[in-house]
DNA sequence: GATTTTTTTGAACGAATGTTCAAGTAGCGT
DNA sequence: ACGCTACTTGAACATTCGTTCAAAAAAATC
C-alpha cells in the first residue's frame, strides 16, 4: 500500500492530538506516537515533518476544531448566549471522561513550555489570541439578540471568560470538584447578564 | 572539602527550584541541574535520592515560602485584607522579570504532568490544597479585622481566589497583558469587600 | 507488463537521558 | 599522625531520544 492511498490524514491528526494532549509536548516521545498513529518514523517524517512540525500541525486542528463547534453549535444559533452557556459546559466539565486531559490544550502547553520552545509558544499565543476573538464574536451575536445589555464590553467579557477557563479547567484537574465550577460558569453568566451598576 | 562541610542546602534548593519552575520537570535534564547546582551526579543522588525525589522537595520548598510569605506579610498585619491584595499583586504581576516563569509553580506542574506521574501530581493537588487553606484563613482574619462582610463565605472566596490566580497568570504569561489582570485583581476584591445582594 | 513515481519500512545513527559506583579526598575523633 | 567516616568525583552504564536513509513495496503512467 504506498503511493496516494497511505493514510487518513484526519485520523492520524485526531490520534496525534490525543497522545499530545494526555502526555504534552516534551513527554510524548516518537516512539509512542509512531504505535498511536501505527505509523513508522519515515512516514511520519515525510508527512509532517519534525515533531515539533507535528504539535504545531495539532495545535492548529485542535483550535480549529473549537472555532468550528463555536460557529456550528453558538452562532447558529437563535439563543447565542444560552447555546454558549451550554457549551461551555459540557466541554469544561466533560461529563464522560473520554478527553485526555481536563486542561485545554493550549493551556497545558503554554504552561508546558518556556522560551526555548518560542516558535511553538507564539503559535499558542495567537491560537489563544483567535478563541478570544470567538469569545467577542460570540458577546456581540448575544448583544445583538438581546440577551446581553446594550452596555456590555464584549472584549473584556472575552478576557475575562479565557481567564476564567482556564482556571477552571486547571482547578478541574486539581480538585475534580465538579460542583464549584458549574457555579462558577452559572455565576459568571449570571454577572454578565445582569451586572453591578 | 568532603565531611560535614558540604554544601549549602538551602541555596542548592534554591537554584533548583529557579531551574525546575524555568524548564519544567520532564524539561529539566539532571545534566542542568547538575550545572546549576554545581554539583556531580553522586552528591545529588546522595542528598535527594532521585529527580523525582528532588523535585519533590523543590515543590514542597516552594509551598512553604509562599506559606510563610502570606504569614509575615500579611496575617501579622493590622489590615490582613489589604496587605493581602498588595502581595498577590506583587507577587502575581511581578515588578521585576526576576521570576523564572510567570505561571505558578504548582500550577505549572499541573498542567504539565499527566497520571503517568501520579506521585508528584499528588503532591502538587495536596499543596494547592493547602495553599488554598492558608488563603481562607487570610479571609477569616479579614472578617475578623470588620474588613470582610459577616456573611463572606471564605472556602467559597479562597477557592474562586485560587482559581482565579491560576488564570491570570496563564492569562499573564500568554499575552502579557498585566493591565487586564490588575484590573481583576482589583475586581475581585471589591466584589469581597462589597458583594451584591 | 515494464517503468516510473511515490510512499512505506525498519534498521541504524549520534546524542542525550536518568542513574550507578568504584575510586579519590577531606575533615573528624583518637 | 592516622585510621575512620562521610562526602565528592567523574567515568561509565544501559536506555531512550529525535531523526535519517537506503532498500522494499505499491500504486500510477505508459
């Protein structure tokens, strides 16, 4: 089997994305990936590159993946801010424990990694950068139908959420406290529909 | 210099823990640390057992200086609520770059490590536990000192805290933004001192 | 069906990993 | 002064690391 028909590149992508998820960037060893992606160095290699090529190939499909749900699962929808809500909290709290890591992956790999990873520390940056954007597109949609008051700063709210989250997620992982961060998620929403004046 | 002398324990810790909060645990080699300690492999192994051993310590030293920075700073103080909020926004936002990362050590760590390392992931969930404690009781004294309201739930207050750490410095370390984040320290203190009803 | 083109294979590379240990060395008690 | 003890040293160990590449294999082209 060689020549145009070799792999599902989707597949491959979504295996890789695993084991990087679970194990991060530095731990996840070739070795383990070319058994996960039952794929041999050489394969890999003309494929993808380096596996620092790879990880950044996954970041990108992993937040790529995100923004996707976003559109189709948010801004598709007639209730933005409740569909977002909704969201929100089935992908912090996960309820079957089928994902690799309660972290967010980029968050994990910007704690992860220091300066001597700067190629792959600025791509997390921006990938982080682009969610917030969604996080505003998603604010202004919910403004727009009403659900939001006219008054509210979308940008700030969009900082305050990609703050928030990742909190959660780590203290998520921390605690497996399920119950503090569904308030908190009920409790942040609540702030921003009806706020302190 | 063999017997007895030896070397200065608390400054060998001390480089330790500059390297392991920069590099990571897995991103630390003992080839490092035996550079930064100014060690060789024999007198490291002999004094710490192994790297996991080692970090281990590093991690509980690390606690332990926030534990007593938090006492001297700010539970001997005539005004707990205020010297706290001045300590975490030094040590959050961090004048001086001297840091080795801006993330939270255990935080850190955290995210970093999956299962595979349920040793240290156990420590680092009892530490966090701990510091969490020390931050209620922070809120107690408050409460005490008429600078908190009567109802405040502390556990509640100390754990939305930790969890909004956590994210300002991953928040902090992914866009250095320092001004969003001291706008929410200052947030989230004026939502203690005077909470909605 | 022979040739070309593209991919897969898996052994192999040098470097780096965590760790060990025999040998060396320096301060202690006597 | 001299062994005794305790610590340090640095070479060496067996693995594992990320990566390469010549050879094999399989579709595509003619």
């Amino acid at each position: 089997m060689a020549n145009v028909s070799k792999f599902d590149r989707a597949d491959v992508l979504e295996k890789a994305t695993q084991l990087f998820w679970e194990r991060g960037y530095i731990g996840t060893s070739t070795r383990e990936l070319q058994s996960a992606l039952d794929m041999r160095p050489g394969s890999i290699y003309a494929a993808f590159g380096s596996k620092a090529d790879l990880f950044a190939t996954v970041l990108n499909h992993y937040a790529q993946a995100l923004t996707e749900q976003l559109n189709t699962q948010v801004m598709n929808n007639a209730n933005a801010l409740q569909a977002f809500q909704q969201l929100l909290h089935d992908l912090v709290l996960c309820p079957n424990n089928t994902r690799p890591s309660e972290m967010c992956m980029l968050a994990k790999t910007l704690a992860e990694l220091d300066e001597s990873h700067s190629e792959i520390l600025s791509l997390v940056r921006t990938l982080l950068n682009q969610v917030e954007a969604r996080f505003a597109d998603v604010f202004t949609k919910a403004k727009e139908q009403g659900n939001l008051p006219a008054g509210t700063d979308v940008v700030a709210a969009a900082k305050t959420l990609q703050i928030s989250i990742i909190g959660w997620r780590s203290y998520l992982k921390a605690t497996r406290d399920t119950q503090v961060v569904e308030q908190q998620i009920e409790q942040l929403f609540q702030q921003l529909t009806h706020p302190i004046h």
